[in-house]
C-alpha cells in the first residue's frame, strides 16, 4: 500500500514537472516573438492631415447638405477667414387689407352660392360686396351670393409655419321693417304685431376659407342677424358698421394650413365673402324688403416663419491622403477646432440640435450642443484611440464637421454657426512581421500531454499482469460497493489432494522407471573383467 502511495506520490510530481516545463517552454517562445515584433516596430511621429485649417482661402473645403430634412433651409459659405453654417429662419406677413371692390388684383369675382338663386342685386363697386332684395312671399326662398377671390402667396408654404393671423370684417344693413300695425316688412321674432311665423327673416354674413377648388370650406367669420327688422317707426332697421364674429385664430390657421395643404404648390388659397337671406313666408301680401346689405371691409393678416425640418444637416468636409503601407497601425488621434454661433441658439424650439464630427462618414460619439455655443470663440478638442478607429486603413482620411437640426421649429431670422482652425493630428505605426511560432507551441504541447497520458496508462494499468490487474480491478470496485462476477480459487482441501496426487504420480512414475532398467540389465547383463 505504501509502495502504491509513492508511486502516485512520484507520478504527480513527474507530471507537475513537465507541465511547469512545458508551460515554461511556451512561455520563452511567445515572449522571443514578442521581443522579435518589437523591435521591428516603427514609430511615426503625429502628422497633420488637413489644409487650409483656417479657411484663409476658398480651397481644399467643401460643403455638402443631406438627403433629409429640408436643405433649402441652410446653407454654407467661407468668408472673413472662417467657415460658416447658416440656419436660414425667416419671418413674413401676409396682408389682404381694405374694401373689397372690382379694382383689386387680382380681382374679386362673384358667384351663386351653390344651391341658392342670387338675390335681385348684386354688385362689388368702391364701397365693398352690395346685395338688395324684396320679395312678396308666397313660400318661403334662400338666395344667396359669394365673391371669391384667390390669392397666392410668393412661397411654398409647406416650407413654413403660420405663427399668427387675424381676421376683421366690417358689414352694414338695412331694411324695411315690420310696423306695429302692419302685416309688411321683414318679420323678427320677438316683434308684438301678430307673431305669426316660425322663426322669422334673417340675413347671414360670412367669411369662408378653402383651396381654389373650393372644397370643404371653412367658415372663419360669421354674423347672423336677430334684431334687423325690429322697428321703431315702422319704416326701417338699420344695422350701421358692425364686425363679423371671428372663430378665433387657430381656426384660422387651420383653415390657411388645410388650403395650402391641398394645393399642389402649397401656395394658393381662396377667401370667399358670402351673404345669404332667408325670408319666411307667413302673409299672403307679405313684402319683405331689404334696402342693401354690404360687407364693406375685410382685413386679413398673418405671419409666417420658416420651417427648419428635423434631420436637416449642412456640413464642411475635406479629403486627405490615405494611411498606407503594409502593416500600418493607427494609434491615436486628434481633432480640434474653433467656433461660434451670432447669437444665442433657441434652446426651447430646438433643445437637440449639435455640431457633430464625423471621420470617413462615420460619427464620433461626442457632439457639441448647439444651446451651448456663444457668440466668442470656443476651443474644442476630440482625441483618444476610439477616435482613431473610425480610421480604414488604405482609404482616403475624410473629415466632416457638420451642422444637425434634430427639431421641427419655426425660425424668424438667421442663425450663423462659424468654425475655424481645423486640425486632425494621427498617429500610427508600421510593424514589421516576426516569426509564426504558434504551430510549434501547439505541437510541442500536443506531444507532452501524450507522453504523460501513456505514462499513466502504464503506470496505473499495463505494467502488471492479466491477473492481477484482475485482482486490482475487482478490489477497486469491492471498495466502491459495486457487484462483481467472482474469481474461481480452490479451496485447501482441493489444493491439499492435488497435491499429494501429483506426488503419488510422481512415485508411481520412478517405479515404473526403476523396473524399465532392470529388465534391460537382466537381457543385457554387464561382464566382468577377464570375461569372454
């Protein structure tokens, strides 16, 4: 047993010794490659990439815009020895002012309102939008007229956002009214003379907007009268310069953006004035009479900005050589500039658009926000060896500084962004190849694991006999407490009787012998000396 526990003893440290050996051996190979590589490495020192870093000159810059947003909005140019990005915010006013009359240009025109008949008189003179009327009911009748005038605006108004509108329409009236003992005149409700009526006679003014086409109108200003008729002389009513009701200004807009949204230009839309008069019938010799009903101003204003879409970009760019050579290494770089913006950059419309720099087209992680830029210059400097990845080797070196817009807002003025002193710094090393060594370690490795696995083999199992190894195998699994055929042994009893069969052969054998001799004496027997 002792001799069994030495054995393992020695086996383990043979095999911690050739591992330490091997592991040793591995070890001075891959450190001799190391060393090898090393010295035949090359160290170049930091070059500058660019030319033209101060934009002295028109040279060796260009300016490219993306294939988003909308690029009409920016623009690029170099000038007082700087680069420079403009955001191209703008603000105007639309104005439709005055009387409408048959001298404006282009010109207001007139129409039946669809599925009405035109009053008696219709006219658009200097004074504004005129209709007169009588009618002597026998049922009751719904004329009504429109003056259209289209208009188009000097942009693409896709391209801008309407910030404010107002609209003020100024209208008079009169008619002949309902006496206290007569059965004639317009009739109001709420008049004491006989009431027989449903709801009496009324005129409506109104201001539509549409698209040229005139489809789905929306009504903008309206006024429908409920005292035009009511009479204190039994002569006339009046209503003397009055303002339409306005819906308010984001139904204006509303109205505006839905015209120049079905317009295929995005620049045309339709203002339409209409008066409609309803006369009830409720007499036989009823007349009612309206004197004139006009619509004698009409102001429409609204402000415009421009549009700076989302993902717009404008962007400053320069080619350079490429890194070349065989095994060339990039290992850092570095990018710093210069900039300012003209003024503080609107944070509450755009809080997300940056200045971004971008190496062969693909994006530092970095960016500066453009809320933090200033009106001095500012230094900015971008390094490290994640900046140097964006690097291909054996491809022309691109640098891109570039202007995002990442909000949709309205911009009233320009905005100029300005760079300056552009450098890129790159740093990189040429190696030259050393020895492969790594299929020699892998065999030298390979071999050692199989001299100690053979070694083991023999040791633990082939160096003893069938027998044996027999014996050692049943023992091993005795101990474990597995089941096992046995081994057949005579017992001493059985050992005893062959043995002493075996002996008695043996006996008998050398009788047997002992007789064979004297026969062969007794036929041959020996002479004496001095015998014939």
């Amino acid at each position: 047993m002792r001799k069994t526990k030495n054995t393992k003893y020695l086996l383990v440290s043979i095999v911690f010794l050739i591992f330490l050996t091997q592991t040793n051996i591995s070890n001075h190979i891959l450190n001799s490659l190391e060393n090898n590589d090393q010295k035949e490495i090359h160290l170049s020192a930091q070059t500058q990439w660019l030319e033209n870093n101060d934009f002295s000159t028109q040279q060796n810059w260009f300016y490219t815009k993306g294939d988003q947003g909308d690029n009409s909005s920016v623009d690029a140019n170099i000038s007082s020895g700087m680069g420079n990005f403009h955001v191209l915010g703008e603000r105007s006013v639309f104005q439709l002012y005055g009387v409408p009359n048959s001298t404006d240009s282009p010109n207001w025109y007139e129409y039946a309102k669809p599925d009405y008949y035109l009053p008696d008189t219709t006219s658009i003179d200097s004074f504004g939008c005129y209709v007169s009327h009588s009618w002597n009911e026998r049922s009751n009748q719904f004329p009504g007229v429109h003056w259209r005038k289209n208009i188009s605006m000097p942009v693409d108004m896709s391209k801008y956002e309407i910030t404010s509108a107002d609209l003020d329409v100024v209208f008079n009236a009169s008619v002949v009214g309902q006496g206290d003992d007569s059965a004639g005149g317009v009739d109001v409700l709420g008049e004491s003379a006989l009431n027989q009526f449903g709801i009496g006679d009324f005129v409506t003014f109104y201001v539509l907007i549409s698209d040229i086409d005139f489809i789905n109108p929306y009504i903008v200003a309206f006024n429908r009268t409920v005292d035009l008729g009511v009479d204190s002389d039994g002569l006339t009513s009046i209503i003397n310069n009055s303002l339409l009701y306005i819906y308010g200004e984001s139904v204006l807009i509303t109205a505006l953006n839905s015209a120049f949204e079905k317009d295929p230009s995005h620049s045309n839309f339709t203002i339409t004035l209409g008066i409609d008069i309803y006369c009830e019938d409720n007499w036989g010799n009823d007349r009612d009479t309206f004197n004139y009903l006009r619509i004698k101003e009409c102001n429409l204003t609204f402000s415009y900005e421009r549009k700076i879409e989302k993902f717009t970009t404008v962007a400053w760019n320069q080619i350079g050589d490429a890194v070349s050579g065989e095994n060339v290494q990039i290992t850092n770089a570095i990018c710093y500039f210069n900039y300012s913006i003209s003024e503080a950059w609107p944070y509450d419309l755009s809080p997300f658009s940056e200045i971004r720099i971008l190496i062969n087209d693909n994006p530092y992680r970095e960016t500066i926000q453009l809320s933090s830029l200033t009106t001095s210059l500012q230094h900015i400097r971008f390094e490290g060896v994640d900046f140097a990845s964006l690097f291909r080797e054996g491809v022309n070196i691109s640098i891109s500084i570039q202007t995002y817009i990442a909000n949709t807002f309205g911009l009233n003025r320009t905005i100029t962004i300005s760079i300056d002193d552009i450098y890129l710094y790159i740093s990189y090393i040429y190696v030259k190849p050393g020895t492969d060594l790594s299929l020699l370690v892998i065999g030298l490795t390979v071999g050692i694991i199989s001299i100690v696995i053979a070694f083991s083999l023999y040791q633990f199992h082939f160096k003893y006999p069938p027998l044996v190894r027999k014996i050692r195998k049943l023992k091993k699994r005795v101990s474990k407490g597995k089941a096992k055929k046995p081994i057949l042994v005579n017992n001493r009893e059985d050992i005893i009787k062959n043995s002493l069969y075996e002996r008695k052969n043996i006996l008998i054998f050398e009788t047997i012998q002992q007789e064979q001799i004297e026969k062969k004496i007794e036929k041959n027997p020996i002479k004496k000396e001095g015998e014939i």
